[in-house]
C-alpha cells in the first residue's frame, strides 16, 4: 500500500446532510486503501461520520472529540 493517497475535505460550515454527501463523493474517487482527512465543525458528523463507515464499509482510523473535528477514513 505505499502507492496509497491520503486527500483532504474541510466541510467546516457545512451542516447535515451537506458533509455526508461530499465524504461520500469524495469517497468514491479514492481507490482502495487511500485516506480521506476530514474537517468538520457540525457536531451531527460525530455521529454520522462513524454510522457512514459501518454502512458504506469503510474505515474509521481517528476521530477526534472536540471540533473542529477531524476524521481519518480508509477507503
């Protein structure tokens, strides 16, 4: 995997659903293995983000608690 990406995606502003839909389309243009950084602001993401991964199959490497939050997903 060190061919591997890691991209960005700052959301901050953005509320529910706006944040899911661009990780979701940010998502599918990472191939498998890649990393997705993620700023958010919205504290719904610290909720949504973790639920998105465990339905659409990815993987939640961090999270932080307190915002802004970051995210790290694998895709």
């Amino acid at each position: 995997m060190s061919d591997c990406k890691t991209e960005k995606l700052d959301v901050l502003g953005l509320r529910c659903p706006e944040p899911l839909m661009l990780i979701r389309k940010k998502m599918r243009e990472l191939s498998e293995g890649d990393l997705l950084e993620i700023t958010a602001d919205d504290p719904a993401t610290t909720r949504d983000v973790p639920n998105l991964c465990t339905h659409l199959g990815y993987t939640l490497i961090s999270a932080t608690s307190e915002p802004p939050y970051i995210f790290v997903l694998r895709r």
